[in-house]
C-alpha cells in the first residue's frame, strides 16, 4: 500500500505508526460498538479494556474511525470519548464512506468499514463482537448485510463469537460459503451464536489454537486465494446466556421493529436496544464479555500473522 497516496485521507495514531516501523503486530478494532452499540460509559470502558487486552497479549490495537473528515487509524483516549459521546456520528459502512470523507463529516465504522480502513492501512486482522449477515426474512426484504461482501473481497481475518444472533444463522452460512470464505470455529465445530456458545450448524473447521488459526491465514493468502477468514469463537462459558430467553427477546424485538416499519442500517441498533431492555441488561453484560474474549484471541492470532 503506498501510504502516500493516502496522506491526505489517513491519520496514524503515535502508538500505531511506531508499531508499523517496528512490524509489531496490529489488531484493528470497530468504532460502531462505541457509538452506536453500547450506552455510556459502558462503551467507553469496553472500548479501552479491548485495548488494553491486546497490548497485554503483545499487540497493538488500532481502533478505527473517521473524524473530521480523516480515517484514524488508531484513537486517542480524547478520541474514543468523542465516539462515545458526540450526537454527531454517522454510522458508516462502504456508501457512506467517501461521502463522510470527502465533507469533513465524522463517522463510526462498522465492520464493513473497518475491513475498508484495515485495508488501506494494510492491517490483517480484525476484532469486533458479532459480524453482520443475513437478517431473518431476508427473502423478503433483501436485508443483507454489507460485512459478507467486504469479508470476501478482502484478505482479512475478522475475529468474533459469529454472527449477531439476530439474525438467520444458516443463510449467512450460506452465503459465505458462496463467496469462499472459510468459518473456523475456535475450539469448537458449532457456530457461535453470539449470546450463546453454539447454534445447530456446524462450522468448517475447528481450529485448536492461534498458530494454527494464523497458518491457515497465510497459506490461504499466498496461494493467491484472496478473500477474508472467519474466526468465530465461542463467548467465554460462564458469560453465555439462556438460549430460551434470548430468543424470546429477540423474536419479540423482531415483531416489534417489523411494526414500526424499522429497517436499513437502523435495524441491528433497534434490535439490540430491545433485547438490552427485555433480558434487563443481562446482553449488554454477555455482549462485553465476549469481545473482550475476542481481543485476547485476535492479539494471540495477530502475533503469528506478523512473524
């Protein structure tokens, strides 16, 4: 990547430029979870324990946003307050992303736009929570979402507990396996349902440690099989939560966003505020725990894709 056709476009933090001087491995992070997915101060304290998790497992995080018009690459402290606080952030994924540049706008990145930033920064490997994908009765409304395609366009390795349990499980599967993305499952052969640790469909393949998870990553890579990996890994036992209730609270959420006409990019906001409120704060609580897990993986991962 020649960084100085983008100079006029991106921003390094210090800690990520010294690191890419140093080609110490770098682990890029959603802005989205700041902005949209989580209530302050809940937001900002997952945000930097999600850093901290990888600088202790001997990475670097770069979280990822676009303030001012600039792709950050990398937030300060001051920064990722802003994220969490300011009423003036749009939720960007690929349409909006030149637009959000291109007039000084501000920008949170999902993690179709992350794939984007990670992309132009040429970092490989990506955490985030859950990854979006074929919302249920997407036979109908169309309503898929754009982080399959920019999984399989990119060469990327995205980290999460699998796709937000919102959503239909199986289509998405389906459609990654259209577009030759590979699912590994972390320890484990069952999809992750985000909530909780498995769903009734099975993964690829079950991957039993980082090496092993960066190894496939890069044979895929130079074979010159371009596109991205899926890492799912389960959220931690003792967080998961009842697969009864969950579901109750998703599929009441559901009716209730079909109701109120409620689609696009707003969806997955609504349904998971709805789901906070039935389950009483318990999702929010399971949602932390898990991309925390996902940090630690993705830094142990990160470490063997940088060797």
């Amino acid at each position: 990547m020649n960084f100085d056709n983008l100079k006029n476009y991106l921003e390094f933090s210090d800690e990520v430029k010294l690191a890419m001087e140093q080609n110490k491995p770098i682990v890029a992070l959603e802005s989205t979870i700041i902005s949209h997915g989580m209530p302050y101060p809940q937001n900002v304290e997952t945000a930097k324990a999600c850093e901290e998790i990888i600088r202790e497992n001997g990475a670097v995080p770069a979280t990822t946003a676009i303030i001012g018009g600039k792709i950050k690459i990398g937030l300060t402290d001051k920064e990722i307050e802003f994220m969490a606080t300011s009423k003036d952030i749009i939720k960007t994924s690929r349409r909006d992303f030149a637009y959000i540049v291109s007039q000084g706008l501000n920008g949170a990145t999902t993690v179709a736009s992350t794939i984007i930033a990670a992309r132009l920064a040429n970092i490989k490997i990506f955490v985030t929570g859950g990854l979006g994908g074929v919302h249920r009765n997407a036979e109908v409304t169309f309503d898929i979402s754009r982080d399959l395609e920019e999984l399989a366009a990119n060469d990327i390795m995205i980290v999460c507990a699998g796709c937000k349990s919102i959503l239909d499980i199986g289509l998405t599967l389906e459609y990654l396996e259209t577009k030759g993305v590979p699912v590994f499952g972390y320890q484990t052969e069952y999809m992750p349902a985000f909530f909780t640790r498995k769903s009734e469909f099975k993964v690829d393949y079950k991957i039993n440690n980082p090496k092993e998870a960066a190894k496939a990553a890069l044979t895929q890579w130079s074979l010159g099989l371009k596109g991205g990996i899926l890492l799912t890994n389960p959220i931690p036992e003792k967080d998961s939560m009842d697969e009864d209730k969950i579901n109750s609270a998703i599929e009441t959420a559901l009716k209730e966003a079909e109701d109120k006409n409620i689609y696009g990019k707003e969806t997955t906001p609504f349904l998971l505020t709805k789901v906070l409120e039935a389950t009483e704060g318990k999702s929010l609580e399971a949602n932390i725990a898990l991309v925390k897990n996902n940090a630690r993986l993705g830094a142990e991962v990160s470490k063997y894709l940088y060797e």
